[in-house]
C-alpha cells in the first residue's frame, strides 16, 4: 500500500523568505501523481501544484515550485517570497495512476506552516 | 470558473439520527470522491463514483451509503449517527477522460457535521 509522510508537524518563515515543506512517499508504482493541497483556517482544500512522475521536469507555478526526486521518492515544497496569506495547513498527496474513478488521494499527516510579519 | 458545491456547509444532527449530505461537482466533470476529515486530521478517503457507478471504496462505515445520479451530483447518505461521525466532509471531482487535467481532484468547500 501507498504511504505519504510528512515529518514536519509545523514550520515558520519570516515573511518575504523562502521555506521549504517536507515529503516522502512509499510506492511501487512506476507512474502516478503528487500533489500539494493548501488548507487554510477556512478548511478549504486549495490545490496548490501537481507533479507528474514520469515527468522530470520540477513543476512551478508562480511562487511554488517542487523539488521532485522519483528515486529517493521525495516531494518537497518551495514556498518563495512567503506572504502571510501562506499561513494554511500543507498536505503532500499521491495518487495512482488508475483507470477513472480509482485514483483516489492519499494524504500525508500535514505541515501547518505559519508565516510571521 | 464554477467550482464544486457541497450542501449544508453545516449540519447538526443528534446520536441515532440520519444526515445527507450532497455534492455538485464541476461541470462536465464526471468523476466524485467523498472524504472524511476529523479534527486534526488529514482526508481519509470514503467512495468514489465514475460515470453513475461506484468505482472505489475506501474506509466507509456500513452506516453510509452513497450514489451518484444521472446529472453527476453525488449524495452521500449517514445514518445511525455516532459521535464519532463528527467530522468535515470533503467531495471533490475530476475528469475521467484521460484529458491533462483528468488526474486532479477539486474539492469542494466541505460540510461540518457536528454529532450531539
């Protein structure tokens, strides 16, 4: 079975800096997808960037980017120029590459990351 | 761009009673999940439906049925309710046609189920 650890219960940057969110994966899938969902004290579940594995490009998206290292099956999060908006609960996640409908997500524990002024 | 809309946002409900909770996913989006998530916790999974079937189920209490309808909102029905069950419930949907954004699910707001 597929499992998602997250290390790091709780992380904090000083605002405008850069910090990094922890994750590793267990999976003997060769294909599949990871996944950063942002929750804010809302709780809505924001997506924040996806990864695919047989892509070996680092995804990016505007101030996010992934550090993707498929062999050492970590996925970690660079968050650049942090702004309080930041502040949310981070959940690293894995799916499947399945038929549809299958492909369920599995969640790491969570880094809630606090991003102080 | 419309997104996923869940109803109630919130419920209470007391032990013993019945709640059902629905699930609009995004338009020509075909393909729904249904998580639980307690407090302090991360979403566990609970059941899927592609195309009106289910296609997956996860750790779902025999208490909870759920179906998806032939406009593609999915309700999910919990009766019996235990204390336990308190906890916010996630739908989120995605594409099953194998298009580039076919492996991304979007969640919905969530609704808090609060069990007195």
């Amino acid at each position: 079975a597929q499992t998602v650890t997250q290390s790091q219960p709780e992380m904090s940057v000083q605002e405008a800096e850069t910090v990094t969110l922890s994750c590793t994966y267990d999976t003997s899938e060769s294909d599949y997808y990871l996944f950063w969902y942002k929750q804010p004290p809302s709780r809505q579940m924001i997506l924040v960037i996806r990864q695919e594995a047989y892509k070996q490009q680092n995804a990016t998206e505007n101030r996010f980017s992934v550090n993707f290292q498929k062999a050492a099956k970590s996925f970690s999060l660079k968050i650049s120029d942090s702004q309080l908006g930041d502040a949310a609960m981070y959940f690293c996640a894995y799916r499947g590459k399945l038929k549809p409908g299958t492909g369920k997500l599995i969640f790491g524990q969570g880094t809630t990351l606090q991003v102080k002024p | 761009a419309a997104g996923v809309i869940q109803s109630p946002r919130h419920l209470i409900k007391e032990k013993r009673e019945t709640a059902t909770l629905k699930c609009y996913p995004i338009p020509r989006h075909d393909t729904v999940y249904w998580y639980q998530q307690g407090p302090g916790q991360d979403p566990q999974f609970l059941i899927s439906f592609y195309e009106k079937m289910q296609s997956d189920k996860g750790s779902i209490p025999d208490r909870f049925s759920a179906q998806q309808f032939s406009d593609y909102h999915s309700e999910l029905n919990m009766s019996s309710l235990e204390l336990g069950d308190s906890a916010l419930y996630f739908c989120a949907s995605s594409r099953g046609d194998g298009g580039p954004t076919q492996e991304t699910q979007y969640f919905g707001p969530g609704t808090r189920l609060l069990v007195l």
